[in-house]
C-alpha cells in the first residue's frame, strides 16, 4: 500500500509537471502571438502606404508617357529648363537686396 501510495505521488507529481510546463509554454506563446499580431499590423500598414505610393508613381509614369505637356512641366519643375526661345529673367529677394546694401 504505502508503496502504491509513491508511485501515485509521483504519478501526481509528473503530471502536475506536464501541466505546468503546458502552460508556461501556452503563456509565453500567447506573448508571442500578441507581438506577431503587433508586428503584422505594422507591416500591413506600411504595404498599404507603399501600394498608395506606387499608386500615384504610375499614374505620375502614364501622365509623362500620354501628355507632352506633363512632360514639360515635368523638366520645367524638376530640371529648371527653359524653351530655346524664352527670356529667364532673375530678381534678387528682399532679404538679398537687404544683406547687399550693408
């Protein structure tokens, strides 16, 4: 009897153990989880702003492929390019007038 009695202890005993380790492997897992889930939005929402990014560059390379105009604002914006047949005329700022003068 009282030898039944360890192996039933023990018995309790190893499964107590299993049980604890289950759950301290459920516990942290669940942290885990937590952090990947955290971690998925973050990326979700950096694919969306890169998709509306990409968006807007496309339709930036459909305009400059269909519209010459949208080309020529284009260089003009970005390149400071002028026609052949224009006059550029250049006037210093206020500020620049002002440090000039002293």
């Amino acid at each position: 009897m009282a030898e039944s009695q360890g192996r039933s202890i023990w018995r309790m005993a190893l499964v107590c153990s299993a049980v604890l380790a289950c759950a301290l492997m459920i516990y942290s897992g669940i942290g885990k989880l937590r952090d990947s889930s955290w971690r998925l939005q973050q990326i979700q929402e950096i694919n969306q702003d890169l998709d509306r990014d990409n968006k807007i560059l496309h339709s930036q390379v459909q305009r400059l492929r269909d519209d010459k105009q949208a080309i020529d604002r284009a260089v003009r914006r970005e390149m400071d390019m002028v026609r052949p047949d224009e006059v550029v005329y250049q006037f210093d700022s206020g500020r620049n007038q002002k440090e000039a003068a002293r």
